[in-house]
C-alpha cells in the first residue's frame, strides 16, 4: 500500500511519515438516545460528540458508526416515532416553514450575489491552512487568537468556534496539546480539576455561542497523564 | 510532465454528450489521478470555463465513489487499485489519456464523469439484507463454517460498491442481481436455523 501511494519501496527506502488531518475530534450535541437539541433530530457514528471524549482514534470511529446504527438507534427512535406516528403530513404552509425557507434563500441568494472569483478549493485550502498550523496538533493562546481573527475576517464560522474551544482548555489532554500546558518532559499536562468536562456550545445568535458544561464523573477508575513509557 | 485529456463532457442525462481535449501542464508525477483533475479545474474555474463533474469521496480507495473509466478500463491501467489511488507516475510525459464515466444503461450520466448508482441501492433494498430478531449472538466459534462458504462471504465484504463490474462488463448487472438475491438467502436461512 505504501509502495502503490509514494512510489518508494519501503523494504530499500526509510517510510517518510507525517502527520495529517484524518478526521474532527467532537461533533454534534446528542443525549443518551442520540437525539440532538433539535427534537426529532439523531446524529449517529462520527456526527455526534457522544463516546470519544477528547480522542477519537480511527478504528474507534468506525465502531461508533457501527454501534450508534446497529444497537443504540433501533432501540431509540421508536420512542420519538411512537407518538410522532400520529401525526399528520405537515403543511409546507406553516409559518415556520415560511420563514425558514426564506432565511435559507436569503442567505444563499447574499452568497451568490457576491459574484466571487475564487474556487471552492481556493477558500478550502486557505482555510485549512488556519487550522492546521493554529489549531492543530499542537497549539498555544497566542496562535489561537490570530486564527479566530483570520477566519472572522473571510471564512465560516465552524473553525473559529474550533480555535475558541481550544483556546478556553488551558490544559493538554487526549489528542488536545497546549503548548503552554506540558511537563518538563514534553507530556501533555492535564488539568483535571477544572477541565474534568465536556464542552457543549449553544448557538445563541449569529457567530455567538455559550458553553455548557457537561461534567465528566468517573466511578471506576481514575483519570491520569496518559503514558507510553 | 505535460498530459493531454481527452474527457467526455454531457451537460445531463438527456443531452448528447462529447470528448473535450483539455492540456494540463506541470503534473506531477506523485499526484493522484483525481489532483490532476483539481488542477485542471482549479485552472478552468479561474478561467470562467465549466470545471469537469466527477464523483469523489474518501480519497483513499475505500469508499468506491472515484468512476472514472480510464484508457478502456474502471480506475485505469493497475489491478484492484481506485482511481484516487492511481498516481500519474503510472503515465508518460506527453501521453494522452481518455477519460469516461462508468459505461452502463443502469449508471446515468448526471454530469461529465458523475454517475447515478443508485440501481445499486436498488438491488440492496430489493433483498440484500434481511431484519430477524434472533436472540443473543451465538459464540462465533461454535458455528462451524465451510471454508468455501467463508471465502464467497469474504469475497461480497470485500466489494466497496463502487460500481467498475458493470462498467466493465454489460452483463454483469444481471449476475449483480442474481448474486445478491443469493446472499440475501443465505442469510435468511442460516437465520431461520439459528432460530429453531
């Protein structure tokens, strides 16, 4: 496989390895049934923020698309769908509908009034770029808040409420490393005293957000530095 | 190096399609087949031109969503190997390739290389998975499986959908069918016996 990506024989030649974007750590809100703070609304497998915590490690991600499908959902949504049953086909009429409707034209009509020139890989790669090297793998307050300011400036908004979580955890933990929070050694440092939480941000109104903390409680064993050594 | 392509452009189902001959310029030959088409694009984007559709997911040869019929064959000139993973160090300077959707009557053209599998989801829904309530699962080790059973079902696990058997092969629709009706009884019967 390594061999069919890079052209290198990996029996002759070292393997070049490097780190990559593979996939997001978190996702949507849900609770225990997998339904989302939008009544009627599941996310499952990688969507939701439910099993992981702060890692999410690839064969695990898998596994939690296989889990949510197989054994939580069926055994969820009938609940909701039980009394939902009941209801009649609703009109596109509704004001609700209306109005929802018309928020999303709007907004897409104001995109495509802009007339912009640039390509879609254009603002992806621009944008990645900000994340990658200011949210990335490692990452410090100072960098945060210049790529909050960047994509403030130009992008969508997901990325900046990324760097405004990163940048309120002043602690290293899972696959989360503040350079600011590390041992002499180079490991990451938790904070376990007042980070011991998942953050669960509300949107409130256009680019603003509130945290709700959701504490983490741990019976049976005790959280600790993670160690290879 | 310098590729010549030869791409099948149709604005839709209905319409008529054709080859447009585009020139790329400064390939690299470490770029997969499908970066080759974001630099091509990325030019005729710049350049007001209409970029050329094609389907893509996971880039990584697992999901089978890159059809491209490459040169006469799905994914192009390696064995088992997608199109996101063909690298263009399997091409010469200079060469010319053709390009084209997945060639069958069940795979609508949608635009350019972008084709309509869901005949797929079609036959899966007719009959490739069945819901029996059977119980706690046995232990995996108590059900003995003959080897060639187990070699067919690793065979249908193994398929990632993508679709380049039909393109490949116009009478392999039929046998796509035939094959998966046969999946789904041996699902039902192994599931009838484990309930008795």
């Amino acid at each position: 496989m390594y061999k069919q990506i890079t052209g290198v024989d990996p029996y002759h030649s070292p393997m070049m390895i490097y780190p990559a974007v593979h996939y997001t750590m978190g996702g949507l809100w849900v609770d225990y049934n997998l339904m989302t703070t939008v009544p009627g609304l599941y996310a499952l497998g990688e969507a939701n923020f439910s099993d992981h915590g702060a890692n999410r490690l690839g064969a695990s991600a898998l596994m939690q698309g296989l889990a949510d499908g197989y054994f939580v959902i069926p055994y969820t949504i009938g609940a909701y769908l039980s009394s939902e049953i009941r209801t009649k086909a609703i009109s596109t009429d509704h004001e609700e509908f209306v109005a929802a409707e018309n928020r999303v034209r709007e907004t897409l009509q104001k995109l495509m009034q802009i007339k912009g020139t640039k390509s879609v890989d254009h603002f992806h790669r621009q944008l990645g770029k900000i994340m990658w090297e200011k949210c990335g793998m490692a990452r410090n307050a100072v960098a945060l808040k210049e790529a909050i300011a960047e994509i403030q400036e130009h992008f969508l908004e997901l990325g900046e409420l990324m760097c405004m979580d990163a940048l309120q955890r002043n602690e290293s933990c899972g696959g989360h490393f503040r350079e600011e929070h590390q041992t002499e050694e180079g490991e990451a440092m938790r904070d376990d005293d007042n980070f011991a939480f998942a953050a669960a941000w509300e949107l409130t109104g256009d680019s603003q957000w509130k945290m709700n903390k959701e504490e983490l409680k741990f019976e049976n064993i005790k959280i600790a530095q993670r160690s290879y050594k | 190096m310098n590729i010549t392509l030869k791409v099948w452009k149709q604005r839709n189902k209905d319409e008529r399609g054709r080859f447009e001959t585009y020139q790329v310029q400064d390939v690299s030959e470490d770029m997969s087949f499908l970066e080759m088409f974001d630099v091509l694009n990325e030019r005729l984007i710049n350049e007001g031109k209409d970029p050329v559709a094609f389907d893509h997911d996971c880039r990584e040869g697992i999901c089978g969503a890159c059809s491209m019929y490459i040169n006469g064959r799905p994914h192009g000139p390696l064995q088992g190997v997608t199109t996101c993973q063909l690298h263009m160090r399997s091409f010469k300077d200079g060469d010319t390739i053709v390009v084209e959707p997945w060639r069958s009557a069940a795979f609508p053209v949608i635009k350019d290389l972008a084709v309509d599998r869901s005949s797929f989801d079609r036959i899966m829904a007719a009959g490739g998975f069945v819901s029996v309530n059977t119980g706690n699962a046995q232990d995996a080790n108590s059900i003995l499986i003959p080897k060639d059973d187990a070699d067919k079902a690793f065979e249908a696990a193994a398929c990632i959908g993508c679709g380049a058997c039909v393109a490949a092969c116009k009478k392999f629709f039929c046998y796509a069918i035939r094959f998966s009706k046969s999946i789904a009884a041996f699902i039902v019967a192994s599931g009838k016996g484990r309930k008795a």
